[in-house]
C-alpha cells in the first residue's frame, strides 16, 4: 500500500512517498491488467434524459447547474495543474503522468460546460421540453464538433 508523508512545509513540493516490495509487486501486476472502461454516474445528466416528464424550466435549472459545476471544477483543475508546475506538488517525480491525468481533467470540465451552455441555448429556443410542446432535435446534437452558439442565460 503505497503512503505519502509530507516532509517539508505545505508550500513545498518536498515529499516522501514509500510502497512495500509486495504493493510494488501487486502495482505492477495490477498495470498489466487491462483497464476497464469509462463509467460515468452523473445524476444530472440523468434528470436531463428525463426532462420530458417535467417542464423547460426545471430543465434550463438542471443544465445551469451542469454549467457552473463545469465552470468551477475547469477552475479548479487549471489552478491545481499550474501549481503542480510551479513547485512540482507533492510527488515531482510523478508530475509527467500526473500533467497526463490533469490534461484529461481538463477537458472533461471543458466538455461540461460547452455541452451545458449549448444545450442551454437550444433549449431556451424550446417553448417546451416535448415534441408536443415545441421541442424539437438540433441538427448539430448528432454531428461531431460544436456550432457557434449564443452565450447562455445568466
């Protein structure tokens, strides 16, 4: 099992980190192993592929939330990945694999403000959220890419 123990004061990047021959030994076994796939459990996501059983508004509620979560975790990722190239954080020897893993985190808040923001936009055009009361599907929602959009409602 591998242990981290700070061994210098919270702004340094100083850090002894130990693991024992065997966690070593199940580490690499464990790296020989095919990674599973992505899982994802993300119950506004959810509430938004339900959304046609309650009304716009709940729904314009739902993606303004997916936004400023996207928004905030983008920010807190950027700031923790910047510090990390400041001072190394606490596992500098680690920081190539780690810059990977923040790059991908990245992304992933970038995605989830994006997509929110544009389904936002779309949805605001929406006098409903069924094909009964005015929603309708956009083009672009089964292409790759995004279109340009409007800025969301504040």
């Amino acid at each position: 099992m591998p242990t981290h123990t700070p061994s210098a004061p919270a702004r340094s990047a100083a850090a002894t980190a130990s693991i024992t021959t065997a966690g070593r030994a199940a580490l690499r076994d464990w790296l020989d192993e095919p990674g599973c796939a992505l899982s994802t459990e993300f119950e506004a996501l959810m509430q938004v592929a339900f959304a046609d059983h309650g009304d716009r508004t709940q729904l314009l509620r739902t993606l303004g939330t997916i936004r400023a979560d996207g928004a905030a975790r983008l920010a807190e990722v950027r700031a923790r990945g910047e510090a990390y190239v400041e001072v190394g954080g606490p596992f500098p020897d680690r920081l190539p694999v780690i810059a990977l893993i923040n790059k991908f985190l990245l992304e992933q808040a970038e995605l989830l403000e994006r997509w929110a923001g544009w389904a936002e936009s779309v949805v605001t055009e929406w006098p409903g959220a069924t094909p009964e009361t005015g929603a309708t599907v956009p083009p672009e929602a089964v292409s790759t890419g995004w279109p340009p959009r409007a800025e969301p409602p504040v």
